[in-house]
C-alpha cells in the first residue's frame, strides 16, 4: 500500500533535524521510487531554506554490497554546501550518530550530463577534475535490506564529505578504475585498495550510472556539482577519536582528524 507522501515527506524532514530518527514502519511500507521521490523533495525544502546543493553521492557501488542489501543497482543521495569540509581540518564526533567513513574519488562537473543513454566514455568527457576524498556518514536506521529503502529517503546516511585537492582530469592520461588507495588510521596501514572496486569497473561507471538514474526523476548532473562516486573499501567505523589519511594514487592525499 502507498504511503501518504506528504505525511511520509514531513516525517523524513522531522528525522533530519537534531536528535530525530525516522519509523522503522517504513521499512514494510515505502517503495524505491516513493523513497527517492521523497528525498528530492527534502532537497528541495533544504534549498528554500538557503541550504545550497553541492553535488550527489553514489552507493551501494560494490557489488558484495548490493547482493547483501538484496539491490541490483546502486543508490543515490544529495551532497551539501554545509557538509563539505576541507582536507587537514579537525571535527569532533559529538552529534553525529554512529558515525563512520568511506574512501572514495570526488569526481567534478565541468559540463551538463543528462541521462538517459549515457556511458563512463561519456561521462569522462564531462569530468572536469578529480579530488581525493573521504564520504562521513550517520546511521539513523537499520542498515538491512529492507532498511535501506528508508535511508534512500534519508539521503543515504550522509552527512558530510571531505575533499583535497581538485587535479584536473585528463581521460588519455587518467584511467581511474587503476588509481591506487593506501588508508592509513593513526598512521598505521589499515588495506590498499583500487578504482576496480567501484562499480565492478571505475568511478566513470558510477556517474554514467548516476546521470542515468537521475533522469528517471527529470535530473541532470550540473556544471560544478561534486559526486562522491563509491567507496573503494569497506566502511569504516568512526568509533573514537583517530586521524585518517588516505592515499590516492596518483591524485594525492586527504586527511581528517576526529575527536
């Protein structure tokens, strides 16, 4: 049965203010299109408040992943100016709940990519530059198949991202499914990992997935916008205070401390 989508809408925007959680009644009642329909709906509310969007993440982008979650794609979320936070910085952990991290490649807009029929060659043209990046995230549900459809409308448990620094993007010379991750927590190395990880393939597959996916809902990736393209390892847990350095060859390094 249909949820009442402006009830739904009111209660999801309630569970994004501080100390809100969303009902576990969601997980048995909203559909996938319902739950994105409601997130860009809560997008849209943000923007009224003159909290501006900075761009899209992508999830769900391993494929150990999606078959655990029972999806056969990935998912999508919105990214904000107000998550956005600078390689180097100190953040404390207070206020965020059970938070955590992920490895990934921001990738940045240089042109408009619209969907539908759109390929990685594509998309790589449309690529404007390339930033090491780690994706923070806050779990306000249950991460289980059937949790997952509301953490879609939850905008997919982000809550900020950092980036380093933006090197410019040049497909002939960049294969991003052969850039090289070294993670390193409190200077000890934790795995390495590769762009192979996303999408089974590269990032390029996760924003051509993504500019497909958003015309579904009449979306388009915009010049400018960051996508945050899919972890290249496991999430991490964000557990007690540590210093996080990640590696990405042969884009640089962001680093973040947490306390």
């Amino acid at each position: 049965m249909a949820v009442d989508f402006q009830k739904a809408l009111d209660h999801f925007w309630a569970a994004r203010q501080p100390d809100g959680r969303y009902s576990a009644d969601f997980e048995t009642t909203l559909s996938e299109s319902e739950a994105y329909r409601i997130n860009l709906a809560l997008l849209e509310r943000h923007a009224a408040r003159g909290e501006k969007q900075a761009g899209w993440k992508v999830g769900l982008t391993a494929l150990a992943i999606r078959s655990q979650f029972g999806f056969a794609e990935p998912v999508f979320a919105c990214l904000f100016e107000k998550g956005r936070w600078r390689s180097g910085g100190t953040w404390p952990l207070a206020g965020i709940r059970a938070p955590g991290f992920e490895n990934e490649l921001c990738l940045f807009l240089g042109e408009r990519l619209a969907g539908p029929g759109i390929t990685p060659e594509r998309a790589a043209r449309a690529i404007r530059g390339v930033a090491p990046a780690m994706e923070i995230i806050e779990t306000r549900g249950n991460p289980t198949r059937a949790g997952c459809l509301p953490m879609i409308a939850d905008n997919g448990q982000q809550y900020a991202f950092v980036t380093g620094a933006e090197v410019p993007f040049d497909p002939a010379r960049h294969d991003l499914g052969k850039t090289q991750l070294d993670l390193y927590i409190d200077g000890v190395h934790q795995e390495r990992a590769f762009g192979t990880a996303v999408m089974e393939s590269s990032p390029l597959a996760s924003i051509a997935w993504l500019a497909n996916k958003l015309a579904d809902f009449g979306c388009a990736l915009e010049p400018g916008q960051a996508v945050m393209t899919g972890s290249f390892t496991k999430q991490y847990k964000l557990d007690r205070p540590m210093r996080v350095e990640a590696r990405y060859s042969p884009f640089g390094s962001v680093t973040a401390t947490f306390v």
